[in-house]
C-alpha cells in the first residue's frame, strides 16, 4: 500500500534498464477504483510507449514493481 | 460514475455521506498495488463527531464511494478503528488510521 502522492516525481524504467521519464499522473476508473494508466513525463524517446498530449500512456498492467524506481515490463507495452 | 480520470482531481474533493453528512477531505489516495485498485481515501481534516480517532488522519475504505463529482459522496455508515491485528499492513502509510465499516445506517 502507498499514498498516490508518494508516487509523484518517481523514476519510471523499463525492465532493460531504459529511463522512460518521471511518474506525472495515474488514471483510474472512479467506479471500480482500478488503476488503468500510469501517465510519465517523457525523458527518452521509446517508440513503443503511446503518447497523449506529449505524456506517455503506459497501461498499468505492464508495470512491474514500485519500490524506489517504476519498473516497466518492456515486452508487455505493447496493447 | 462511469468514468476515468486523473487520479490528483480526487485531492481537495470534500466527503460527504448520502445524508449530507460532512465527513472529511481527501488529502491523498491510497493505493494497493497488488490487486492494482484504489484501496481508500486518505483524510487528513476529518469530522471528530462522526469518527472515533486520535490519529492526525484517517483512511476510508474506497468501497463505501458512491460517487464523484465537485464533491465526493460515501455511503452513511459508522466507521471503526481497524483492529491492531489488521491494521499493521497499513503501518507504513505514517499518520494514518484505516478505519472499517461496521454497520450500515438505513
């Protein structure tokens, strides 16, 4: 369990140990209280990561790990 | 209530139960990364008179929601501190008291 706040400003990877950017928001599903994206404000160019608005949409069921870092699942970006 | 959004455009929303009741604001959100869900409402200024706590801030479980607008809207319910036993998952979340739902009032 962490607070949403916590997760601001956090540095999000990709399981190669790629920078994608810094954690900018999550989007959630207000009814059921499910995350569905985690939205990171772009540092490398990753042409695999959807983008909206020049953030990336990275669907929260390819992240892997939240402790220090955001860690992304490479292979699981794809929707 | 079908809709998805950014989850900081909870933070500041005021609570209140069904029955106009004012019950607190959203400070921050808490969320269970294993079961990728919201897990509760963290409160910070909360209303003494329907809630039994001492602790600076106080965690509403996120089921009790029923909708979100310009303000958020729980179910009327009585609230108690959740037993020491279960509370110790949430230790790390510092100045907060999860609370549970204990009876519902019709």
């Amino acid at each position: 369990m962490i607070l949403a706040k916590s997760l601001s400003k956090k540095v999000v990877l990709l399981s190669d140990g790629t920078v994608v950017g810094r954690v900018y928001n999550l989007t959630v599903d207000l009814r059921t209280g499910l995350l569905v994206d985690l939205i990171v404000k772009p540092q490398t160019e990753i042409p695999e990561i959807v983008k909206d608005d020049g953030l990336y949409v990275i669907p929260f069921d390819s992240v892997k790990s939240i402790s220090d870092y955001v860690v992304v699942d490479r292979k699981r970006l794809r929707r | 209530m079908d809709m998805i959004s950014e989850i900081s455009s909870l933070f500041g929303l005021n609570v209140y139960t069904d029955k106009g009741i004012y019950v607190g604001k959203v400070e921050d959100v808490v969320i269970d990364l294993e079961k990728r869900q919201i897990r509760g409402l963290a409160l910070k200024e909360y209303n003494k008179s329907i809630i039994d706590s001492n602790a600076s801030g106080v965690i509403l479980p996120y089921r009790i929601v029923k909708s979100v607008g310009d303000i958020i809207i729980v179910k009327d319910v009585f609230w108690v501190k959740k037993s020491e036993e279960s509370n110790k998952e949430s230790e790390e979340i510092k100045g907060f008291e999860e609370l549970e739902q204990v009876i519902e009032v019709e």
